[in-house]
C-alpha cells in the first residue's frame, strides 16, 4: 500500500504532473509484473499545514509507505510523524541538505541528491557565462536557506562574487527584492523560488533586467512559465536558463506522452516507487522497519538490473541485487542519499523551454 502525497495544488502543482505519473507508470510496471501493489493518494497543497492531515489520512486508510513530499519544507512538517510510526518515506525531489544529517531521518531516503550537486552545475553556467556580480533572491525556508548558501559558495570557488537576497515566500510584493538586485547592479540573477518567482522574474524585466542574464534552479523549472510572465508575449523569457533533476532519455520519452512534455523528478518518482516494492520483496514483508532495513541494499553492491521485473527474478533466485533505475545508478549511501544525480540543462528559445544539455555528477567523486 503506497501513499502518495504530491502537490496537486499550491505553488508547486506545476511540478506535480511529471511526478505523479511517474508513479502511475511503476505502479503499472509492478502489477505487470506479478506485483501486489495498490495506490493511495493524497494532496499536499504545497503547504506545511496541510501536508500532514494528509498523511495521517493515510496512514489510517493502511498505507505501508509514503511518496513524497515534492518541497523539503512540507516533508519537514511530517517527517517526524514518519520516523514514530515507523512508515519509510521516499521523496523524488527533496534536495535540502538537513535530511542527510538530522535524526528523524532514520525512515526517509530520497532518489534526486542533496544540492550539493545542482549548485556547482548553476554556478558553472554563470561563470561560463562571465558574470561577476550575481544575485540569489531566495525563498527564506529549509529548501531556500540552503541551496542559496551552496551557491553562493559555489560561485566563489569561479571567482564570482554573489549575494543572498531572501524573502518571505508568503509576501504579497516582491518590490523590495527586485529593487535591491537592481540597485547592487546584478549582471546575472538565479531565483530559488517556487511559482512567485515568476512576479520576481516579471518585477526585474520592468526594471530592464533581461531574460538572458536569469537562470534558475529546478523550483521553477515550468515550461508554461514565459506565459505566465507575460501571456501577451511568449518570447519574453527568451535566453533564461533554467536547470532540474532528470532522468534518462527512454523513460522521458514514456512520460513525455503522458505530461505534454514535463519530465522533472518523473524519473525519481518512478524510482521511490521501484526501490520500496523491492524492498519489500526483498524483505518478504510490509513492516516499515524490515522494508527501510533493505533500501540500501537492492540500491548497490549485487547484482545489476534494471527493471521491477528482471529485479524481483533475481530476488526470487536469492540473489542480492542493485536496481539502477530510469533516473540513473542509485547508490543509495549510508543516510539514503543517491550518489549520483543527472540534470537537464534547459533554455526558454522561441517561447519554449528546450533542453540543451544534461550533466551527470557523481557524488562520490565530489566527497
């Protein structure tokens, strides 16, 4: 019984379609399979107060384990129910560093990595770029604080100087911080934002900051966001980078048919999904401690596969398997962080955000 709980709405419902998919497509996977799977689902609403109402309505209705939250500070606001309940939790896209270190993090494992390894790729951009003076307007919660400071410390390592602009993610007027990346005469800006980002992003064209000078990190990877900007204008994000967490290409395919064309964290969900079956089959058991005891191990160190099907054969036979999965080679360390990642590297051309590039990092190698 695997509890979903996405943003169907808030201002991260634009990232939701890619992931909830991904978790239709392993759900259909499994039961194709031969395995015994049912989903329950549930709203998060992008929203620390709502979130865990949510979960405990599934956990009532028998959910062994959770998928999700999308936002680091929505998993924070339940997590703890988690780790008393015993319950596993895999989030596809939460990328603060807290969870790799705090306590209540014994049942929770993730399959996108901590931003340590998005930060060094945006800072590789700007400097490539040849920025010298960049603003970090940044969401002021657990996800914002964290990866703006990584970044931060990241362009100066390129020799780029930076500063931090945070702000209430709730404020009814970015002014203040649009006026304050204008008056330290930024010549470049990356926004840690959600969907407000987008009055950022239209407060700093006003003020004749122009799109290829922005780049942003995967909170507001969208591609309907020129639209959102400026409906009469659908070039008006021309030049504007943007990066996120993806998967490989014959899986972006499967969820390109079924989101339109959004494929952030699909590939991460479809694993969270893939990793807590097997698991469980592993662990011949639905109990949250024997399936949390078993995530690391069908990740690394056995047998490769690559699919639910060819895994649970080989679990079948006995063997100790490692599951690289449509996001990539796993290798869920020690606190259930993956040490690798794969971002797709995307620029608004024409009106549409098209991917240029990807990068892969092995966290390992980076220490």
């Amino acid at each position: 019984m695997i509890g979903e709980v996405l943003p169907e709405t808030g201002p991260l419902a634009f990232l939701s379609s890619p992931m909830i998919e991904g978790v239709a497509l392993a759900m259909d996977d499994i039961a194709a399979a031969g395995g015994n799977v049912r989903l329950l689902t549930g709203d998060t609403a992008t929203d620390p107060d709502i979130a865990p109402e949510t979960v405990n309505r599934l956990l009532g209705e028998g959910a062994h384990v959770i998928v999700g939250a999308a936002a680091s500070g929505v998993s924070q606001s339940f997590i703890q129910t988690l780790y008393d309940a015993q319950i596993p939790q895999c989030s596809p896209s939460n990328t603060s560093p807290s969870f790799s270190t705090q306590q209540n993090a014994a049942y929770y494992f993730r399959t996108v990595p901590p931003d340590q390894a998005v930060s060094p790729i945006l800072a590789g951009l700007v400097a490539a770029d040849g920025a010298t003076n960049v603003a970090i307007p940044a969401r002021a919660d657990d996800w914002g604080n964290a990866l703006s400071s990584l970044l931060a410390e990241s362009l100066a390592e390129f020799g780029v100087g930076a500063q931090i602009f945070s702000y209430d993610e709730d404020a009814t007027s970015y002014d203040a911080t649009v006026a304050a990346i204008e008056g330290m005469g930024a010549d470049a800006v990356v926004l840690v934002t959600f969907a407000e980002g987008a009055q950022i992003i239209r407060g700093m064209l006003e003020a004749g900051i122009p799109p290829h000078v922005m780049y942003a990190s995967d909170g507001i990877y969208d591609r309907n966001l020129a639209t959102t900007v400026d409906p009469s204008n659908p070039n008006v994000l021309d030049g504007f980078v943007a990066v996120t967490a993806g998967g490989g290409d014959e899986f972006s395919e499967r969820l390109v048919d079924r989101t339109g064309g959004d494929v952030a964290y699909g590939g991460q969900a479809y694993d969270c999904v893939v990793v807590l079956a097997l698991a469980a089959l592993a662990a011949d058991s639905t109990a949250g401690p024997d399936v949390i005891e078993q995530v690391q191990a069908v990740t690394r160190g056995g047998q490769k596969c690559f699919s639910y099907v060819e895994c649970a054969g080989l679990i079948a036979e006995g063997a100790d398997i490692d599951y690289d999965g449509v996001s990539g080679p796993l290798e869920l360390d020690d606190v259930g962080d993956p040490t690798f990642g794969r971002y797709l590297i995307a620029e608004f051309i024409d009106g549409e955000l098209t991917v240029t590039g990807s990068q892969d990092v092995d966290l390992a190698a980076l220490g």
